[in-house]
C-alpha cells in the first residue's frame, strides 16, 4: 500500500515527449474567452467509459506549484500538470478516469479469505485503470505556436530527464523519450516520462500535446496497476478524439 501511495505521488510528476509535425496557424489567431474554454473541454457526456472530475481538486492551482532549475523543461512539467505550458490567455482543465467494471473471481470473498496472491491480484486490477488529465489553454497572436515548439523542443533538450517540484514534492525525471503522436490537430506531439521512485523503482507516464489553431489540448496519463507490473499502456485515443471533435 505505501508503494503504490508512492507511485500515485510520483506519477503526477512524471512526462516524456514526441513530435509530429502539421500545418502553421495564422499570427492573427484569437484565444478562446475562460467561457468558451470551459465549453470546448471534454465533458462526461462526450466519451463513453470514462467520468470527468471538474472539480480542480487533485491538479495544482498555479504555476507556482511547479518548479525546476531547469527553465526549458518547465513546459514539460506544466502540461504533467495540466497547466498551460505558456502564457495563455485563458485555461481549464479536468481529471478524467477510467470508469470499467471488471467481474472478478475474488469479488465476492471477504479480504480475510483471500489468499495473498489473491489480495496482490485485486490490489493491482483495482489500480490498473487510466488516469487523464486534460488541459486546455488558449493564445492570441503566435502564441499556441511558439507554445508548441517550446514543448516539442524541449522533449529533445530535456531526454536526458530533469529535477521539478511539483506541489511541495520534490521529484527527478531521468528519462523523456519520444513516442508516436495521434497525429491530431494542426500539430502533435508525444512522450513518456521515467521518474524514479522509492526502494529502487522507476514509474512510466504518457503525454501528449496537441495544438488546434490558437488552442493547446495537453493529455497526461498514468495508470497505477499497469506502471506496478511493468505492463504498457499509453494516453487513450477515446479522449484524444472525443477532445478533438469539440475543438473543430
């Protein structure tokens, strides 16, 4: 139990990048207002098998609540967080979870009748289930562009990982690599983050930032139980396209 509390603490910090290139917007773009922003971010009604938590209670408020000595990775750390990764006209953001019903052998014995590889088992498939938080920023001008290369940059400059400080934790990124971007929106871009953990273990999460015209759509998934067994996983296409189809 105390691991996978160490897991959950250290995932919120994780994040790694990649890049797919796609078409310039105009330096006469328009940010969405904070309204049309709230409007245009993924809702429970837009996705089937996931519930959205607007409340803002498990993501850093401000900037302020993250920081790293290493300026050029600080992109990198905001979109972890959901938090615009430049400065943005306007901003919001949720947390989307997994919401699957998984039949179990072992669900219907007490916790005393079950053996210990039996408790190991329902520990780990209690925790496997992605984890998402989506951000929206908006940008006037060339600012969701500039925003983007910024990121994109930085998944090269910072592969060989960085320190942040992210809600009063500290924590160390030791790996960023590139992965295979969605492809979505005018631009796209995807990482994984390794972080290091305690006793010795490392935890993988998966980002990518899209941008769409003025806007930058950022996703940061961890699942908990998948990271544990060292399973792959990666950023759900469902939200990616369900985000997407509100932003054309």
């Amino acid at each position: 139990m105390r691991v996978a509390a160490t897991v959950a603490v250290s995932a919120l910090t994780l994040a790694l990048v990649t890049g797919c290139g796609g078409d310039s917007g105009g330096s006469d773009a328009k940010a969405l207002s904070s309204a049309e922003l709230k409007k245009a971010i993924i809702a429970e009604s837009d996705v089937d098998g996931y519930k959205v938590d607007t409340s803002g209670k498990q993501l850093p408020k401000s900037k302020d609540d993250i920081k790293s000595s290493e300026e050029n990775c600080v992109p990198l750390a905001y979109a972890m967080g959901g938090l615009a990764p430049g400065d943005a006209a306007s901003t919001t953001a949720v947390m989307v979870r997994e919401d699957k019903k998984k039949p179990s052998d072992t669900a219907s014995k007490s916790l005393e009748d079950l053996t210990e590889g039996e408790f190991e088992d329902s520990f780990t498939d209690a925790l496997s289930l992605d984890m998402t938080v989506v951000g929206l920023s908006s940008y006037d001008g060339d600012g969701a562009e500039q925003t983007f290369k910024s990121v994109s940059d930085a998944v090269e400059s910072c592969s060989g990982g960085f320190p942040v400080t992210m809600q009063g934790t500290d924590q160390k990124i030791t790996k960023i690599s590139s992965e295979k971007a969605s492809g979505a929106g005018d631009e796209s871009v995807a990482f994984t983050a390794v972080s290091d953990l305690e006793d010795g273990d490392v935890g993988t999460t998966h980002v990518e930032v899209v941008r769409h015209d003025s806007t930058i759509a950022t996703y940061y998934t961890m699942n908990l139980g998948l990271m544990m067994t060292d399973k792959a996983y990666d950023v759900p296409a469902a939200l990616i396209d369900a985000q997407a189809a509100k932003l054309k």
